[in-house]
C-alpha cells in the first residue's frame, strides 16, 4: 500500500450517518422503559447504528488486532521492565496465557497478534509477523521512525483491519504490547492536544518518583529535539510515536473508511485514536472509547475530546482488554434497541 493509498482511505472517511442516529433515538424513546434510562447503553447503540447506517445493524465476529513493537527510548530507563519482555509476552498470547486470551474467549471475541516492530523474534504459532524494524530509534536523539517506516506501520494497520473486516468483522478493538510504550504515547497527547507531559505523564509498568520525573523530562525533551518536524500529523507520528501506535492507528483508519465501529482500548490505543483523529477529525464519530486508564491524565485527555468513556475499572494493562470488556457493553445497547419490547407492542401505556 503506498502512500497514495493510505491518504485515499483516510480521504474515504465520511461523518457517521445523522438521520440513522435520529431514528435509533426515536425507536429508543418507543421501548418499555423511560427516556434515556439506560443512559450509556442507549449511547451505544446510537452510535452503532449510525456508524453502519442501519438501527437494525447486527454486531457480528467482533475481532481485536493486538499490535506489539519495542521503542529506542527504553534505553533511556522510562520503564520498570526490559525490553526482553515484549517478545515474552507475545510468546504469552501465543500460548493463551495472557490476560488478553482470557477475555477474548470469554467475550466471544477473535484474537489477532500482529509483530510489528518487535525488537527480538517472535516466530511463535499463530502470531502474525509483519515487522517493519527492530524496534524504533531513540526519540531523544531525533525521530523514532522514518516517514517510510510510518507509512509502512501505518498501511499494515489498514490491511489487517481490513483483513477481519473482510472475513465478517463488523466491529474491531485494538490492543497494544510493547515496554516503554506509554512514554511515546504520552508525547503525542502533548502535542496533539496540546497538554504540558507533567499534566498526564504516568507511572506505566510501575515506575518510582525519581523515574517519573525523569520520564517527564525526557519526553520533554523529545518534543524540543524534534520540534521542527511537529508540523503534520504523519510527521509527528513518525518522530515520536511507535510501530504499533503507528499500526493501531492505521486500523482504526480503515475501519472508519468501511464505516466499521471501533473500541478503543485504554492509553496506548487512545494515543493512536487521536492521532487517526488529526489525520480526519470523522474518526471520532467510530470510536468506542473503552475504559478511563489508570494512568495519570487519561481522564483529563477524554474530557479534551470532549468524549464519555464506557467503563472506570482502574485497568492500565492494554493487550486491548477494555476493548474486550467494552464490546459486552456495545453489544448490550445494541441489542436493548432491537429486542426489547416498544409500549405500542407490548400493550404498555406510556402516558
């Protein structure tokens, strides 16, 4: 897929559909129940149906694609674990031994892991290899990717959303693997959206004080080095994102090109989302935002989107387990409005 490509998909990404959100509403309002007493689940399956353009619009082979790569900046100390860990737990879902396996049987749900940009083999049955590089270069010293690497993490994103969605998926979720992840994802947040790092710099895999500290400086610091390519959001994704948020973010892409909703899943996932968001600002009428992260400033950088999310459970995992979670709620809303009863069919006054 070349860039061409990548910016006709983008390009392809159009509102969700008004009239469809109306009549969802109105069929809403004519079931057994009060006006908006379900309150989020009502949300949801608004938002569904106006997404796929049909209030009757079924949820069918709901698919996660778990993207895992390593980052250059975790020789800078930003996080508790080594990098050896990310091939680790790659190895972990593989054996269905992860958090993540554990959800996604549990909801139903297909499970992709996708390599792509890990910094060790993950030759392991059933992962999908698609590395663009070794891991990425350090951000303090310049960008962590080139603009072909980017445009590379971001078209394997596009396929392999497209691949599901092909194969039946009319919702996906996203998941993310990789140490030191957060620190990068944190830096885009801040120029994104514009938010000092200290306001939403978390403690990630688990860091002191003394590293926090140092966490915020160094992301601090990547930003001025690579001030004068912050000019585009494929620039910036590029000096100061990541292989899987760059892979995540071409999925969720794809997704609302094919007007396919998504569940965003916590901090890493949502640092992708709102990149996807610059490149065209649709893509927020597509996303399911799962969960409030644990991590520092999350709730701060929803309220900036000016969205509600789903469930605040204290998860700051990724792997796309509140994605996982978040598809019962979704599924719920939706099948409230078409199922349940309206006061007309059910012989119910609602004067």
């Amino acid at each position: 897929m070349s860039k061409t490509d990548i910016f006709k998909v983008i390009s392809q990404i159009v509102p969700a559909d008004i009239k469809t959100a109306e009549l969802a509403r109105r069929r809403l309002d004519s079931l057994t129940k009060p006006q908006g007493s379900l309150g989020m689940l009502e949300e949801c399956a608004v938002k569904y149906a106006a997404a796929r353009r049909d209030v009757f619009a079924k949820i069918s082979a709901p698919a996660i694609l778990t993207f895992a790569g390593d980052h250059g900046i975790a020789e800078e100390g930003v996080s508790a674990f080594p990098q050896e860990v990310t091939p680790q737990m790659v190895a972990n879902f593989a054996n269905g031994g992860a958090a993540i396996n554990v959800l996604t049987k549990h909801a139903g749900v297909i499970l992709k892991v996708i390599d792509i940009g890990v910094a060790f083999p993950c030759d392991f049955p059933g992962v999908i290899s698609r590395k663009v590089a070794k891991g990425t270069k350090n951000f303090v010293k310049g960008p962590a990717m080139s603009l072909e690497e980017t445009e590379r993490a971001l078209a394997i994103g596009m396929e392999e959303a497209e691949k599901v969605i092909k194969a039946g998926s009319t919702i996906i979720g996203t998941g993310d693997m990789g140490i030191a992840n957060t620190t990068p994802s944190t830096a885009l947040y801040s120029v994104f959206l514009k938010i000092a790092p200290g306001q939403i710099t978390g403690r990630g895999t688990g860091i002191d004080d003394k590293r926090l500290e140092h966490k915020i400086r160094t992301i601090e610091k990547a930003i001025e080095v690579n001030k004068k390519h912050l000019d585009s959001p494929l620039n910036t994704l590029a000096a100061l994102g990541g292989f899987e948020i760059a892979g995540i973010c071409g999925a969720i892409l794809a997704a609302a090109a094919n007007k396919v909703p998504v569940a965003v899943d916590g901090f890493i996932s949502g640092a992708a989302a709102v990149t996807a968001i610059q490149f065209n600002k649709n893509v927020i009428d597509y996303c399911f935002f799962s969960h409030i992260s644990a991590e520092a400033g999350h709730k701060n950088i929803l309220k900036s989107l000016g969205v509600k999310a789903l469930l605040d459970l204290d998860l700051r995992l990724g792997e796309g387990t509140g994605a996982a979670l978040a598809f019962h709620i979704i599924e719920a809303g939706v099948k409230i409005m078409q199922e349940m009863a309206t006061f007309e069919e059910a012989g119910v006054s609602n004067k």
